[in-house]
C-alpha cells in the first residue's frame, strides 16, 4: 500500500466523519426540540422507552448524541433514571441502521436496478438536490434537509474513498499478516474499543471495518471480537458528557457503559461456548459489509432482549457505582400530618431548631480552620451547608402549606417566626463556606497575618462566636430575654469590625501588612459582619412576632437611638468585653 492510498484512506475517513456529522446536525435541527420532549414524555414503561430509543437513533445517526441528551435532562431533573435505560438499550439497536445503509457499498450485481442501489449511483443525484436546497430555499427546514442530503452524499462518497484505497490491500501479504494478529479476539476487541473511543462514533468504526472487509481478509473471527469491542467504545462520548454534572446524570453513562459490557461478556461467552461446542466453519470464512451489519444488529439486539428484563438491576448498579451521601431524611414531612396542624408545627419547630444548629456548628467549625486548616473539617462544613439547604427547602415548603390551614393567630405567628428564621439560618451556612474558603486560600497560599492583625481577627471570632451562641440558644429555648441581648452585641460587632478595618489601614501605610492581606481579610470581616446581621434577624423576629407586630426598622431604630438604658448597658458591656484597643 503506498502512501496514496494511505492519503486516500484518510481523505475517505476525513469526509466519512464530517458526512456524519453534518447529517446528524441536520436530522438534530430539523427535529428542532421535539427530541427533548419525546424523551421526556415517552419513557412511562421500558417498552415505549426501548422504541422510542430506536427511533429517534436510527433517525438522528447517533447514540452517543441521543445518550447525552439522556445525560442532560436526567441532570436537570425534566427525566428520572430509571426512565432512561430502555432509551440506551433502543439506541444500541438505532444505531445499527447506519452498519445497514454503508453495507450498500459491497452490492455486486448486473442488474440495473440493484446497482441503483448502490451509493455510487444515488449518491450525486442527493448531493445535487441537497444542494439545490441549501442555496436556494429560504425556509431553514428545507435548508435542514438539504444539508442531511449533503452530509449523507459526503458519507457515502467517503465511505467510497476508503473502500478503493484499501482494496490494493487484498493481494498484500504484509496486510494479511497484520490481519492474523486480530485473530486474538481480546486484541479485537481492544482494537474495537480504542478506535471507536477515539473518533467516538460506533457507526464510523463499522464503516471502517466494513470498508476493510472489501479486501476479502477480514474473516467472522476477527470481526465479531472487534465489533463487540466498537460498541464499548460508543460510550466514550456519554462518559464525556458526564464530567461536572451531577451524579444521577452520572449514572446515566454507567448504565450505558454496563450494558454494552454485560452484553459483551454474555455474548462472547456464549460465542466461545458453542464455538467449541458446535463446529462453525463459516468463522474462518471472509466476512462482507451486510455480514458485518447481520453482526452488528444481532449482538444489539440479543443483548437487549436478555438486560430489558433487569433494567432497574441495571439501575440499582448504576446507583452503587455511583454512591451518594443519603440526604438527611426529615422524618415529619408526611402528608398525613397536616390534617392535624398542631402536631405539624411542634414537628416543624424540632426540625428548624435541628437548623438552627446546623448553621451555628457549620460557622463554628469554619472560623476555627481560620487558625488551624484542616482538608476534612473543610468538607465537613461543605456538607453541613448541603444539609442547611435541604432543610431549608423542605420545611420552607412544607410551612407554605401549612399556613393555608385552619390555625390559631399563636400558631399563625409561630410560622411566621419559622419562615422568616429557616431562611438566616441557611443563609448562616453559606457564609461557613466562605470562610472556609478564605482559610483554605490562607493556608494554600501560605499567607501570614500579622501579629496584631491575628489578635484582631481572634476577637472578632470570640464575638462572632457569642452572638451566634445567643441567637441559636434564644431560638431554640423561646427565651425572649436572651434574644434581647443580641442586638448589643450586633452593634459592637458593627464597631469592631469597622476598627480593625481602619487598623489594617494604618498597617498598609506602615507596611507591617500587604494588600493581599488585605483581601482575604476584607472577605473574613464581611461575612463575619452578615452572619451577625443575620443573628439580629432570628432575635428580631422572636421579639416583634411575640407582640404579634412585625416592624423591624420600627425596632431597631428605636434600639440604634441608645434611648433604652438596659440596650445602652449591655451595649457598653460588650464593647469593653471585644475591645481592640
């Protein structure tokens, strides 16, 4: 073979992948976003699913293309998992119709209208009116079409391209000792495998290897370990697609991977089986496109028709493969409970006080890795902050439904209470999170705090620590006197936040600290600044809701004003209590 054909193999497979690729998009535009919407509406039972997985593949082209949208809509929730595995399966059948349309190409016959079946023949005339339509329509489905007439005409011709440059290969000896190495069904199925992987698509690796088998030297052995092998490989473009999704979405490609593999150990196994079994002369025999797509179509088929059964095995694998930490389970959300309001909110105040807590250790743990860092603790508070968020959107829901029930105004003003805390509470979490990030970059960027600035910073923290331990406490024994105490100390946080601040200033000028200090100190105080705000807010709302009033700025204006010697007292306490200087 010499370097022209080599030239000529790779042009062929060049327009080969851009015909497919150009045909998909078309099929892909054409059906604009009605495949979304059949994927999601048709998955109500594993035999609509496996059908409409084979329909919408041997239309579009492509499972890979049909496995990722599977990977999208599980990701944003529009599909559940379990939905999805009779579409994968259906799609391994889909593709096979590409394997059928190319084995077209090794079609031999004098009859005129045989030959018209051929590529050769049909191909010019749908890459005219392709064109045709491209340059001359004005609506963008017409245009559509024309561009699948172009892409598929560009597939054939590439397909074409390749058969021609290998066929010199047939009479080679060094080709035929090449060809003996796949005997190896492993090495096959490797070979299968990686080339699919590489130019991810199963439908051009089998018109390649059907291309091949013009030359007369591909035998059945060789190609059923290296057809077996191509439909592992599709699923490289699915694995892709799942990297930074979530892990449901995730478990969509391990479905699609497990099948494929499965089936491929079962076939293969039974390959082995009845090969030795059985004597089968035809595997020494050369192997022809349409033998190729007969292969194709059956280990599809087959595998599918012996998994259909075991699909929610399949996805029971898949959620083992892919563990996730169980969220936190909050055993009150039952239905049943809001036929009896009084028990529901009793329930309601556990949990926003299992809250409560939850934010107030998350922010704990985070200003102490401000002094000593630590990888898991770090974590730790990330996950504490995923559970915040789970309680908030589940209590947030379930109170918006029971205020819609007969309630007394003391239970009335109690669910106020509730909706307008859980709400701090997960927003106290999230500022956890960026401390933790602050005392991440501290310590990877191995920033040094001055000694002033570290003292400053330790204070700050002791406040925090106590206005949070007040609020939380307050909130959870209904201890209205304690509640009273933290709008003092917001205060002075206020004014010690803002002096260190100005301290940091004066050591920018002084050059004792640098502006990279700077920054991370600035994100420290502010969210130390916001989680007291927030503080003030669950105090607040205890005190205005207890005197059936809500009228916060009403409040703390009155507060601000210094007005209330026992507000002035504490005020003054605390102050002394968290003096910087």
């Amino acid at each position: 073979m010499d370097i022209f054909s080599f030239i000529s193999l790779f042009g062929g497979l060049a327009l080969f992948l851009y015909g497919m690729n150009l045909m998909s998009q078309g099929l892909e535009k054409l059906a604009g976003g009605k495949l979304e919407e059949i994927l999601r509406r048709m998955t109500s039972s594993p035999l609509k699913s496996l059908f409409l997985g084979i329909g919408i593949t041997a239309v579009i082209q492509s499972s890979s293309a049909v496995t990722v949208m599977l990977v999208g809509l599980v990701n944003s929730g529009i599909m559940q998992l379990s939905g999805t595995v009779g579409v994968i399966m259906g799609s391994n059948i889909g593709t096979t119709v590409t394997a059928w349309i190319l084995s077209l190409i090794g079609i031999e016959s004098d009859n005129v209208w045989v030959r018209l079946l051929k590529p050769e023949s049909f191909s010019p005339v749908l890459a005219l009116v392709g064109i045709i339509l491209m340059m001359s329509a004005k609506s963008s489905r017409k245009k559509d079409i024309g561009s699948i007439l172009i892409g598929f005409a560009i597939l054939m011709y590439g397909m074409d391209f390749m058969s021609d440059s290998v066929s010199p290969l047939a009479d080679s000896p060094k080709f035929a000792s090449i060809l003996t190495a796949f005997s190896n069904p492993l090495l096959g199925l490797l070979t299968g495998l990686v080339l699919t992987a590489v130019i991810q698509s199963s439908s051009a690796s089998v018109g390649i290897l059907q291309a091949l088998s013009l030359t007369g030297g591909i035998s059945y052995g060789m190609a059923i370990p290296i057809i077996m092998g191509q439909n592992i490989g599709t699923c490289a473009t699915a694995l892709i697609s799942s990297i930074g999704v979530s892990k449901n979405a995730k478990r969509v490609a391990v479905i699609h991977i497990s099948f494929n593999i499965i089936g491929t150990v079962i076939f293969m196994t039974l390959y082995f089986i009845a090969h030795f079994l059985i004597d089968m002369p035809f595997i020494a025999n050369a192997i022809s496109p349409v033998g190729i797509a007969v292969v194709h179509s059956i280990f599809n088929i087959t595998t599918t028709v012996l998994l259909l059964p075991f699909s929610k095995q399949l996805v029971k694998l898949a959620e083992g493969t892919i563990k996730t930490e169980p969220e936190k389970e909050i055993a009150f959300l039952d239905e049943r409970l809001l036929n009896t309001p009084s028990i529901a909110l009793q329930e309601c105040n556990h949990i926003a006080t299992d809250m409560a807590y939850v934010a107030k250790n998350s922010m704990m743990a985070a200003m102490d890795l401000l002094f000593d860092y630590d990888r898991e603790k770090a974590e730790n508070v990330k996950e504490l902050e995923k559970e915040a968020d789970i309680y908030e959107d589940r209590l947030g829901s379930y109170l918006v439904r029971l205020s819609g029930a007969q309630l007394s105004d003391a239970d009335s003003r109690q669910i106020s209470k509730l909706l307008h805390t859980i709400g701090d509470f997960e927003r106290i979490s999230d500022h956890a999170v960026n401390v933790t990030e602050a005392a991440q970059e501290l310590s990877e960027k191995k920033i040094v705090l001055s000694e002033e600035g570290r003292r400053e910073i330790r204070i700050a923290t002791s406040a925090i620590k106590e206005i949070l331990d007040i609020a939380i406490t307050a909130f959870d024994d209904d201890d209205l006197d304690l509640a009273f105490r933290v709008e003092p100390l917001e205060q002075a946080v206020d004014g010690i936040i803002e002096e260190i601040k100005l301290n940091h200033v004066n050591r920018l000028q002084t050059g004792t600290c640098t502006i990279q200090h700077g920054f991370v100190l600035s994100d420290i105080l502010t969210n130390y600044e916001r989680v007291s705000d927030h503080c003030s807010n669950i105090a607040v709302a205890m005190i205005e809701l207890s005197k059936s009033s809500f009228d916060t700025h009403k409040y703390l204006d009155k507060l601000k004003t210094m007005s209330d010697p026992e507000f002035k007292e504490m005020f003054a306490e605390y102050q002394k209590k968290y003096a910087i200087s």
